[in-house]
C-alpha cells in the first residue's frame, strides 16, 4: 500500500442494467480517469485527495470485445454476420483475448484503487476468481481455476473442462477497470462464433445449463455483491449511478 494516501475500503456499487457496451465503457473511463488525476495531484501536490472505488454491474445487448493482446482471427464471422446476429465487436484495452457479453451474462466492473487494498496485479484476479468460486458454490456449483488460463472453470483437469467465468482487466496507476463475465442464462449458441479466450479445445457453460433451470440473476448479483465485500473486506454502498457520479 501506499501510506502516503488517505486509505478508503469503501465500494460504491450501482447496477446499471442493460446497457449498451460503448456506453458503459465510456462510463468506466469517467471513474478511472478520475481516480487516476487525484492520485496524479496527490503525489504532485501532496493534496489529500482521498479516491473512491467503484462496483459496476451491468449486462450488455449482444457484444464481441477483443483484448489489446488478442487475436482477431478467432472471431469467427465476419461484419455481416454481426448484423445479421444483432451483435457488435469493438477491440478493448483489457488484458486477454475474444469474449462475448450478453443478456443473461453478469458483467461486474471493479474500479479499484489498489492502494486502498493491495498492489498487485495477479492477486487481485485471483480475488476476483474467489469472488466467483464462492458465488457458485452457493448455488451447489464447484468452481475452481485452471493453471495458467484466468477466469472459472467447471470440471478443471478433465476432457470435459469448460469455462463459466471469463475475466480481463486494465491497470494503470494501481487503478483497475474491465473486470468478469459470468454466464447465467445467456443465449449460449453466440459462443460457436468465437475461440472464447483465444482456447482452443474448451468449451464453455452457463449456471443455467449445469443447474439444468433457469437462474434468477438478481440473486446470483446479491451473493457476488456479498462475497466482494468479504474477500476485498470492504464495505459495498449500494448507489444510484447518478450518485457516483458526485463522488
């Protein structure tokens, strides 16, 4: 941790709903930005400023995004298709490869300072992964990571293993955005489009199609809400987005 800032555990949480991607990026560009200039003025001016943190929720209509580091050859159809498909690509400024958001997927956004909690980088993913192993065991599922690839896995070390959670994030400044995917009920058939993470080999699954019923969304985000607030040991603030952006 930095000492020299003012230290913050707070977590301002807002569920956005449906929206679209393009939006909601722009929206966490606004609060990482910001939190990024009052550490800038903090060390330029020994201001005091003491940053927030924020935990966007949201899902999005039918998108493809692509990681800085992907490969565009593993989207597998081409812009008249995604019309055809009512969907939209955009190349990202996350980490990782190819993924899919849509209805039924709950996409969370933590904007995080880090110095409020730890800087580093692979244990933060790993927290998230915990926040989501923990989630699926609450509803009788075994999650668990597989070595070497981010995210959650169902089935890990078998032919069978299949990805329920993805993940990608940016850092910069020990500020972070992007975030997680889990697949609730999501309109799996959009995943034949892609090589979901760039893997080739694996498959990928819903808590939809292993529970074998629907599942409600608002209760998986209640117990996600839950387990941020204790793995980060932080308070979560339930807000309106109209609220953080007074923050």
């Amino acid at each position: 941790m930095n000492n020299n800032q003012p230290q913050n555990r707070n977590i301002f949480c807002t569920d956005i709903g449906l929206v679209d991607y393009q939006k909601a990026w722009d929206y966490q560009e606004k609060l990482f930005q910001g939190i990024v200039d009052g550490k800038i003025k903090n060390r330029r001016e020994n201001a005091g400023i003491t940053t927030s943190n924020y935990f966007i929720l949201v899902e999005h209509p039918h998108v493809y995004t692509l990681g800085k580091s992907g490969d565009l050859s593993h989207l597998l159809i081409d812009e008249r298709q995604l019309k055809l498909k009512g969907a939209s690509y955009y190349k990202i400024n996350r980490g990782g490869d190819i993924t899919y958001h849509g209805p039924g997927q709950i996409v969370g956004y933590p904007i995080f300072d880090l110095d409020h909690f730890f800087t580093d980088i692979h244990r933060f993913l790993r927290t998230l992964e915990d926040v989501i192993i923990l989630t699926l065991a609450d509803f009788d599922l075994i999650g668990d990571r597989s070595p070497g690839e981010t995210g959650v896995w169902i089935d890990v070390g078998t032919p069978f293993a299949r990805k329920i959670c993805a993940m990608g994030v940016r850092a910069s400044r020990w500020v972070t955005m992007h975030g997680f995917a889990l697949n609730v009920n999501p309109d799996m058939s959009y995943f034949d489009n892609i090589v979901p993470c760039g893997i080739l080999g694996k498959g990928v699954t819903s808590m939809q199609k292993e529970l074998n019923k629907y599942v409600d969304i608002h209760d998986v985000k209640q117990h996600i809400k839950k387990h941020i607030s204790t793995c980060f040991e932080a308070a979560l603030l339930d807000v309106n987005p109209t609220d953080i952006d007074k923050k």
